[in-house]
C-alpha cells in the first residue's frame, strides 16, 4: 500500500485528499485425488478520501479496483483448462445532506 495526501479548494473550503493505492498478488493450488487446480492472479486499486480541513468530516470516499484471476484445472496433464475472471469494482461514498 501507497499513501499520499494533497491540499485542495472545495466548495466547503480546504480539503484533505488522501488517495491509498494497493497491489496485490494471489496464488494457490487444491489437489486431491479427483481433481487439480491451481489459481494465480494479480490486483491493483485506488481510493481517494476527501476530507473537510475546517470540521474533519469526511465529504467522500471514492475506489476503484480490478483483480484478474486465471484458474487452471490440471486435473489430466495433457488437456488442462484455463479460465479467467476480471472482477472490476468502482465504489462511492457521500456525507448525508450534501
């Protein structure tokens, strides 16, 4: 995870952004004497927090993030099957009565 922060005008004033950014690497294997599969894949994403410098309140929280996963049935060496999943997420959060 990465941190930065940035002084910016907004229309109550002074805002703190905060913006967190993250990397992210899966794997893993499952084998019994039925079947075998292993899964790998990778993720990054982004989060910005807007914070009001005067009261501290929290005007927005916004993200986005992808994880892409590639799962590999290696259950009979000589056709293994491979599937990949792309999970993208865009999330947003506004203070009540703004």
């Amino acid at each position: 995870e990465h941190f930065e922060r940035d002084d910016i005008v907004g229309d109550d004033g002074v805002e703190l952004l905060l913006r967190r950014t993250s990397t992210s690497r899966v794997s893993g294997t499952s084998s019994s004497p039925w079947r075998s599969v292993e899964v790998a894949g990778t993720g990054d994403g982004v989060d910005d927090t807007r914070i009001v410098v005067q009261t501290g309140a929290v005007e927005r929280i916004e993200g986005t993030s992808t994880l892409t996963l590639t799962v590999t049935d290696r259950t009979v060496p000589t056709r293994m099957r491979s599937q990949q999943v792309v999970q993208r997420i865009r999330s947003t959060a506004r203070a009540l009565g703004r």
